[in-house]
C-alpha cells in the first residue's frame, strides 16, 4: 500500500534521486514522579509506542519530497516498561513505579508527507522552508519551519532527528565527490500545531483509559521549537548531535507542583554506510 500511494504523491522526473528507509524505534514517556506507584493525573502518562516507519522521498539538491507511514501499537505491548527497567537497573537509576497506570493497549497506524525547498544554496551555506504534515491516531498535525545549514556540508538535505513517530526518517545527502569529511552545523525554527497527539492527550480509540478520561493536564496544541544539530560525516560513517528548545507543550497552570511544561532535549546518531 505504501509503495503504490508513494508513487502517486512522489514527482516523478529525471533530475531527481529516489530513496527509501526503513526504521523500528521505540519512544515512551512517564510523569516527573517515577516513584509514586498511584497513578498521576496532573503530569504526563506513562506511554509507550513501539513502532516501525518506511519512507520515499525524491530529491535533488534544492528540493525534496517525502511520504511515509507508521504502523505500531501503544500499551503494555510496546515493552517501554521492560525496557526502562532494564535501563535503569544497569545505570543503577530509580526503578519506575507507576507503569502500571500506562495508556492501554492501542494500534497506531500514521500517514507523513514532508516538502523541503531551499532559498538559498552556497558551497558553504544553504537554507529554505520546510513543512510537514501526519494524519493518524498517534500524530495529526502539522509544523512549518526554516532551516539553515552552514559549513562544509553535503548536497541534498540533512535529516532532523525525531522521536519516531513525529516526523518523517529519510537519507537525502548526496556524498561529496571529493570524499573528504563533511564538518556543518544545522539550525531550525519551526512552528508545530496537533489536532491529536497521544504523548499529551492519551488514548484516542481505546477507550476506559483512566488517565485518559481522568487527566487534569491542558495542551497547548501550538508550540515554537528550536533546533541546532552539529554534524561530522565521512564516507563510511557520520556523527550527529541535536538539541531541541521548545516552548511549553502545556499549560503550566494545569500541571502539578514541580512538573515540567517544556520538552527540551537532546539526540546523538551514529550512521554506518555498508
């Protein structure tokens, strides 16, 4: 199914690379309080998403064009609470408590279209527009935004690292010919409104949820996020480090004392070119 409606949205022309990617990731979420065993209505739920994504884009060095989809399931079956446990018994962190009270067992199924134009294209400088939309029971919504990259960069477009699920994956650098290392720095400004979105909201179909017909939490629906990424690529591999600023993804007013509003983080990914 993915295959045939990505050949239909995808331009089709002989200026343009074709790729596809393929991903299995695992995102989760607890409340702030980890050792409280009683459920917690004024923070986040515990959630996990267990999921995997495919992608198409087509692209060249000024555009690209991306869809993709999600199919995964939400609950006890993502395994978020066997595999933070683990986590944390080797770093000998706080063990969580609460994951008895997670969002139920729910399937995810997710649709993503991405559209990347650049503006401005130098040997050492580009930048242009990005935007990007889902539709599904995990994510819908939407973010426009602007993005530079600066240094000795790769044609074609860097990927932003996301939390699987709330974006679209794709590889769209087209190596240098020259085969030295690629050494840049990426900076975004983009603007993302949901409609639904279950890390904030909790179950969308499944119903009984007792945090879900319970929590007291109020998303913003409309945040302003930040991101700066530096960037290391050779041939073979690549070293890549992101930082994500946002505004409050809820309304502090409704969180309990000492909960945290934002949801600033940061990613490292390692690539390996086979």
């Amino acid at each position: 199914m993915g295959k045939g409606l990505a050949r239909r949205i995808l331009p089709n022309r002989e200026d343009l690379y074709y790729r596809k990617a393929l991903i299995i990731g695992q995102n989760m979420t607890t409340p702030n309080d980890i050792e409280e065993m009683d459920i917690i209505l004024d923070d986040l739920p515990y959630m996990g998403l267990l999921a995997a994504q495919s992608s198409w884009v087509a692209f060249n060095d000024n555009e690209l064009t991306g869809f993709g989809i999600d199919v995964g399931i939400v609950g006890e079956a993502s395994l978020a609470e066997q595999v933070q446990s683990a986590v944390h018994s080797l770093i000998d962190s706080t063990d969580p408590q609460g994951w008895d009270n997670q969002l139920d067992d729910e399937p995810v199924i997710g649709f993503h279209f991405l559209r990347k134009k650049k503006l401005w294209n130098r040997p050492y400088f580009d930048g242009g527009f990005t935007a990007h939309g889902a539709v599904g029971n995990w994510l819908t919504g939407a973010d426009l935004g602007l993005e530079i990259r600066f240094g000795r960069k790769p044609d074609g477009f860097a990927y932003t690292q996301d939390p699987i699920g709330r974006g679209l994956p794709y590889d769209a650098a087209l190596p240098r010919r020259d085969g030295r290392a690629e050494i840049y720095f990426s900076l975004q400004a983009r603007a993302f409104a949901w409609a639904v979105f279950m890390p904030l909201e909790g179950n969308t179909f499944a119903s009984g949820n007792e945090w879900t017909d319970n929590n007291t939490i109020d998303p913003e629906n409309l945040a302003g996020q930040l991101l700066g990424g530096f960037h290391v690529v050779r041939n073979s591999w690549g070293l890549h480090f992101t930082w994500l600023i946002t505004t409050d993804l809820v309304d502090k007013n409704s969180l309990g004392q000492g909960r945290e509003s934002e949801g600033d983080f940061g990613t490292i990914m390692v690539e390996w070119r086979f």
